[in-house]
C-alpha cells in the first residue's frame, strides 16, 4: 500500500499481488523428489510397486554398501564366465587384488555409468548408444552419424570459443602501434577462416591438422590486462586441443581393443544394476534414483492416464533451478505439463548437481532454440 501511495505501483497490481499470496497457499512447493515419491505413494498399485518400501530409503552409506556388494558379485559372475573379459577388464583399469582402497577406478567407473544410464530417458537404449561410439573402424567416417554430430558440434563450439578470443584480442590492441602481436593475429583470424569454410565437411584430418598449426601459434604476453586474459584462454584451449589430439591411424588401430573393452565393461554395468536391484527388493526399500524412475513409470501406464490428470490439475508450473534438472525429471515435468504451463528458472553458470547427473544442457538448448518466451532477469531482488 505504501508503493502504491508511492506511485511504485498501480492499485491493480497490487490487487493482482494480494491475490496470488492468497493463492501461494493452495500451491505444491516441492523438490522433485519429494514430488515423485508422493505420486508414487498415491499410484504404486499402477505398477506393482509394493507400498511398504516407500517407507525404507535407502541412507547414503546402506546405499553405498550395497552397490559394493553388487559390483562384487557382478565381477565374481564375469570372471566365472568370461575370464578373458574378466582379466582385460582389470588389465586396462588396473584392478589389484587385495587392494586396500575403498572404490577401484573400475567400480567408480562402474556405478557413474549406471548414475548417468537410469537418470536417461531408457537404460538400455542409453548403453547401446554408448556402445555403439566404440565401432570397429577402418576410417573415422565409419563411426555412426551421432557420435560424429557430437564430435563436430563439440569442434563447432571451439571454433566459436576462439573466435570470440580473437576478436577480443583485437579489440584489446585496436588503439596499440602495430606489433608482432598483431602480425600473429592476422594469422590466428586467417586460420580460423580457413577451417570455417572447410568445416561443414566434417573431415577429420582437417580437424586434425587444425590443431597441428594451432598448436604454432604463440603470443608474447605484453603490458596489457586485457589482451593478458585473452591469451590465457588462448593457451588453455590451444593447450588443451594438443593434448587431446589423436591421429586418424591411431584410432583405427586401438578400435578393436576398445570396442571389446567396452562390451565387457557394460556387460558389467548390467550385472552390476540387476544384482543391485535384487539386493533392494530383499531389503524392501528404495533408493533417490528409483524415486524418477517409478513416477515415470507411473505416469507413462495406462496410455498417460495418470499424466493427463495432472494435465488438467496444475495451472502453472515452475521449476526453480532448472539448470540442475536431469533428462528423466525434465521427461517428467513435460508430461505433467498442458503444453503451455511450464516456467522454467535458471542460471546456466550455478549448475552444481553434475553428480547427481544434472543436465545444463537442457537449458542452453531450449535457450538456443527459442521456442519458448524467454525473460532474462536481469535485476536481484
């Protein structure tokens, strides 16, 4: 009232204001977990799901026990059917026996990719797809169409990083006497150029060679902050490319080897999960993960019955945080939507749950797709 007397705010609005704190409390304020059990809670029966386990979640350190005891089994099974697999398995992760640490490099590997498959749309299309970025290959363009898209965007996206350094170095030495600095510039600009107008191609010697004449290309640090900066982002990347860089004839030679050391592996995170899952059905509880997975089921059941209902339940939906949203709760939150109620809030650079396999990415594609109204809030109240 005092804004309004303040001419800060008109009487409407503040009407409008009055009544949404009047309606603040018929919402559901929720994390998404805490919205999947209830749902779970209310429609277990839809998918068989015996309701005492929702009373016995799994603590951090039952849940790490037993996907240890999991991992051993499925180890035990491998090495009893495939001693081969078993032994090129701890050949290239370098599994000791008796080892006194408490996670292996290949259990860590293990439970990160079972993490990342269930918190996916379908696990085991998840891990076909990752398999299938391990082909025997004869030449890099025998890799299958999706991992060479990654490939080429995750190039299209360092080009743009560089050029957006280039540009800024020029502007840092627009007011400066011509230097060497600026010589070498003009090389960096032409480069770039160069790769540009070739990269639609999507050769992979052209990338390659790239990076070879990159790797040339050095700047001398002068008494200037700002062109400072730029060349330290410069050097990492430059840096970073170098490092990284694999010859074409290198790839076709390791191919066989790594495909057949990810078949093993993800035999592996089978067995690992199934021993897993039974090990809770016999403890009758349920794990934070199983929370997404269940309410996904529920809502998919029945042709989307359960979904369609909370189609026409909830008005508005908004999602806090949204960079830290993983593919399977943004499936989710899709299907609870009419179409035209969702609000998503977020900040791409406070994602902080890549742990608990948050995907940022899921923003800066609908940012970049522009689908969506977007409104960026500029100001912190």
């Amino acid at each position: 009232k005092q804004m309004v007397q303040d001419h800060t705010i008109s009487e409407s609005d503040l009407l409008y204001l009055e009544q949404q704190l009047a309606n603040l409390s018929k919402a559901e304020i929720s994390t998404i977990d805490s919205f999947c059990l209830n749902l779970i809670k209310k429609y277990y029966f839809l998918i068989g799901l015996n309701p005492s386990c929702l009373e016995n979640t799994l603590s951090s350190a039952k849940e790490t026990m037993l996907k240890k005891q999991a991992f051993q089994n499925a180890l035990q099974k491998l090495y009893s059917q495939s001693p081969y697999d078993f032994f090129s398995l701890s050949y290239h992760f370098q599994l000791k026996p008796l080892s006194d640490q408490d996670e292996s490099p290949l259990e860590k590997c293990v439970h990160a990719i079972n993490d990342i498959a269930k918190s996916s749309l379908d696990y085991q299309s998840w891990l076909k797809q990752a398999l299938s970025f391990y082909p025997v290959i004869s030449s890099f363009n025998d890799y299958p169409a999706h991992f060479k898209n990654i490939f080429f965007n995750y190039q299209k996206n360092i080009i743009y990083k560089l050029t957006n350094i280039c540009s800024a170095m020029e502007e840092a030495l627009i007011d400066s006497k011509k230097t060497k600095a600026q010589e070498k510039l003009i090389i960096f600009k032409n480069l770039l150029s160069s790769y540009q107008k070739i990269a639609d191609k999507q050769e992979y010697i052209d990338w390659t060679n790239f990076i070879k004449q990159l790797a040339k290309l050095s700047f001398r640090v002068m008494n200037n902050e700002a062109f400072k900066a730029c060349n330290e982002e410069f050097k990492k990347i430059r840096n970073d490319l170098e490092d990284s860089l694999i010859e074409e004839k290198r790839l076709v030679k390791e191919a066989p080897y790594l495909h057949q050391i990810v078949t093993s592996l993800i035999l592996l995170v089978k067995e690992t999960e199934i021993f897993y899952q039974q090990a809770k059905r016999e403890e009758n509880t349920l794990d934070f993960s199983d929370m997404a997975i269940y309410a996904m089921d529920i809502l998919q059941k029945n042709d989307g019955l359960i979904a369609h209902l909370l189609q026409n339940k909830y008005a508005e939906i908004m999602i806090d945080e949204f960079q830290d949203t993983s593919t399977l709760q943004n499936k989710i939150l899709c299907l609870i939507s009419n179409g035209h109620n969702l609000f998503r809030v977020g900040d791409l650079k406070q994602s902080i749950y890549g742990f608990r396999n948050a995907r940022p990415e899921l923003m800066a594609s609908i940012l970049e797709t522009k689908k969506d109204k977007i409104f960026h809030l500029e100001h912190n109240y």
